[in-house]
C-alpha cells in the first residue's frame, strides 16, 4: 500500500497532520479485511468507528479550544483520503459525522456575521463540541429528499413554531448511519401559515436519535458503499427547541456560494478508493496481494503501459484536488472555487475511469468478490450521483464560471428547476455586513 509521503509535499503539512495519517495508515490494514464483510452485508462498519473514536479522530476539525485537533478542511480532507483507501464505506460515513462538526466550527468563523448572530451561535456550537468530544457523539447530516433537489428548492421537510420551540415533520432519503449515530443533523424549512415555503427559510436542527416520532425505515441494499446503512429516515412531530439549533437561521443555507468547499467534502473519499485500486494494481502485478500466489505478472508490456496511465491520472487527480482544498475558504475568489468544482468532477470521474482500469489490467480473477478490487469499482460508480455536487452540476457550475463574470452569472442561461441558486456568486451582497 502506497504511503501518503508518496503523493502529498510534505514540507506543506504540519507534523500533527503527519501524525495523524500515519497512524491511519497503521491502522486501515485492519479497516481492509474489515471491508469485505461489512460491503457483504451492508452493515454499518461500528467497529472501525470505536477505534476511530479510541483515537480521538471523531473531533478533527473541532477547535481545539474545545478539546478538538482543530484540523483546516484541507487537512481533514487529507485524512479522509487515507481512510477511504482501506474502506470507502467508513470513508463517506466518517466525511457525513464531520461535517457536523465543519458546520459548527467555520459557519460561526465566517467573516460577515454580526456580532450579534455570533453571540446567538456561540452556545449552539458549543452543545455540539461538547457532545463530541465528551460523549463521542456520533452526528449523521442527512439532507437529500427523493425527487428534490435541496439545492436550488426549499427542503420538503418542514418545521412549525408552536409553544416552546418547533414541530418537524418529513423525510430523509439516503440518511447515511441512520440507526447508528447518535444525532442526526436535521435541514428543514420553516413554514407560515399563508405564505408559500422559502429557501431562505431554511433551519438545520440537531435530532437524537431517541426523540419521539423519529423513526428509521426501508432496506438498504445498494450497488456501492454499502456500509453506509443510508436507509430513510421519518420525522413525525418531532418536537425540538430553540438549544436543538444548531446554527442560528439563515446561516446554514448560504455555506453553498460564500463557502462551497465545505460541499466538496465527498471527494476525499473517492479520491481515497482511486488510490486504493491504483495500490491494488500495483501490488497485483508484483505478485504481493495477501492469499493468491506470488506470481510476478510485470513482464507484460500491455499491464505496465496500463500503470503508467493509471499513475498520470491518478497524480493529476490529486493535484488538482489537493490545491483546491489546501486553498480553501470562506468567499473564495472565482478562480478558487472554479478550480474545486473541476476538482469535485475530476475526482467523481477519476475514480470510476481508474477503477475500471485496474480491473481491466489485473483481469477476470479481479472481478471476484475474493478480492477488493470489485467492492472498490462499484463504490467508485456512486461519488458522480451524490448532492450537492453531481457531475452534471458540476459540469454547468464549471461552464457558466468560464464563460461569465461574477455580476453576469445571474443572466447566464440555465434550466429554470435547476441548481442554479447555489452556485458561487461572489461576496459583493454580504462583504457590506462585516462592517456593521
């Protein structure tokens, strides 16, 4: 397996970051033979999270102040990246628990919040810190709905204001760790009597798991990343209050375009399984993959020219998608955010194309499910479909942020149901705000 020393310049990372990856490294081995059992079942991979846990790596992004690692996002990609390697199922999983934690922590650091929505923000986040690293919490952030693209339309989950704080009622499609975590980030819009249902009305509400009229529902038997256990998750007037927040209204719904990277935290494990299968290749080739004979297979011109294009693109992959997150911020400048939008579809795209290439270079017997290299090419296929950032998405981002200028981007043609409305659009109607 190839060592993350390989393929990042490491005189850019810190040495708490080094540490960190290397211990992942030590430890995904055991994540490996994990995976098979746990793709065959698509069950939920609980013991790689109590080690996870054991080593303290459920608070990577929480500021340290909080008792957390206070790792940037680039940083918390990267190690997304070493874990998707070993087993995507933990990879996506552990990105959709984080991602509580990114919301809580850079959401309040935001340069355009009044003092005062940061004062009302405070606490909020704290309850959640505290969660996670006292009590290992673990937070699951399902937000998709089928047929609707929460992207561009407000969430079909709803919340009502009654006496003492709030009423949820609605669905969650694909709820990755539904019937695992502890919490369960909840997007939803708050609705009026009389008035028609707003984007800008969006709320995100932190559920646990045991709160009444919470239920998880459906089978789950997918294609890929089958240890996600991302079954539907049903909300029947669920009561939450005003502590159950877990950032004030209307902060959550603008992380699309004044801080899009936070969306693009998918990748990392996609980019992880690339890296595993191109790992696979070589050790295949070499005669060195645990349980099958040492044969030496390098003497084929045909299988080393197949290498040599698996690396090209496997190296330029991660190029691009390592400048993008190692540059992220909030309201990034447009030829930042076209870069991570071309990162997000390079990755989804790569993956898939460097999967098949590495079945097609080891042959028939990497088809058996005996061997990694099959669970990995069917996790591969499921990165391009994932909201918000769909290869079709990213394709039309892509194309409108080449073509037009910031104040143009709203005139730029588009489909009208679309997700046209949470595209990156400058920072010109919020930089005002942090003056007052």
């Amino acid at each position: 397996m190839s060592s993350f020393r390989e393929y990042y310049d490491m005189v850019r990372v810190r040495p708490e970051v080094a540490a960190v990856l290397q211990r992942l490294n030590e430890m995904g081995p055991t994540f490996a033979k994990r995976a098979k059992a746990i793709d065959e079942t698509a069950t939920f991979p609980v013991q790689n999270y109590k080690d996870l846990a054991a080593e303290g790596f459920l608070t990577l992004t929480v500021p340290e102040e909080f008792g957390g690692h206070g790792f940037s996002l680039g940083e918390y990609a990267m190690v997304g990246a070493e874990i998707g390697k070993y087993c995507g199922g933990t990879a996506l999983t552990f990105n959709m628990h984080n991602s509580s934690m990114m919301w809580s922590r850079f959401m309040y650091e935001m340069p355009h919040l009044s003092d005062a929505e940061r004062a009302e923000f405070a606490p909020l986040r704290e309850r959640q810190f505290r969660r996670a690293v006292k009590e290992q919490g673990i937070y699951s952030q399902p937000i998709s709905e089928a047929g609707q693209n929460w992207t561009s339309k407000p969430a079909q989950t709803q919340c009502r204001r009654v006496e003492g704080g709030w009423l949820i009622n609605g669905f969650k499609k694909f709820a990755s760790l539904a019937g695992y975590c502890d919490y369960y980030s909840i997007v939803c819009t708050e609705v009026f009597e009389g008035t028609e249902p707003r984007h800008e009305d969006t709320m995100i509400f932190v559920v646990p798991k045991e709160a009444e009229g919470l239920e998880v529902k459906g089978v789950w038997d997918p294609l890929g990343m089958r240890g996600t256990n991302s079954r539907d998750l049903i909300l029947k007037d669920v009561f939450v209050s005003d502590e159950d927040l877990m950032m004030p209204k209307g902060i959550f719904i603008k992380t699309l375009p004044y801080w899009p990277h936070m969306m693009a935290t998918l990748s990392p494990t996609y980019m992880g399984v690339a890296q595993g299968a191109y790992d696979f290749t070589v050790s295949y080739l070499r005669g060195e993959v645990e349980g099958q004979p040492p044969a030496d297979r390098r003497m084929f011109t045909t299988k080393r020219l197949a290498v040599g294009q698996m690396y090209s693109k496997l190296a330029g992959m991660r190029a691009l998608w390592w400048q993008a997150f190692m540059e992220a911020k909030p309201f990034p400048s447009q030829a930042e955010v076209v870069r991570m939008y071309a990162a997000q579809y390079t990755v989804m795209e790569g993956v898939q194309e460097i999967a098949a290439m590495a079945i097609r270079t080891c042959g028939g017997q990497s088809m058996l499910k005996d061997l990694p290299l099959e669970r990995m090419y069917r996790d591969s296929r499921c990165g391009a479909l994932m909201l918000p950032y769909t290869s079709e998405i990213m394709e039309d981002y892509i194309s409108v942020l080449a073509l037009y200028e910031g104040d143009e981007i709203n005139a730029a043609p588009g489909d009208s149901d679309g997700a046209r409305t949470s595209i990156w659009r400058g920072d010109a109607e919020v930089r005002p705000l942090a003056a007052e």
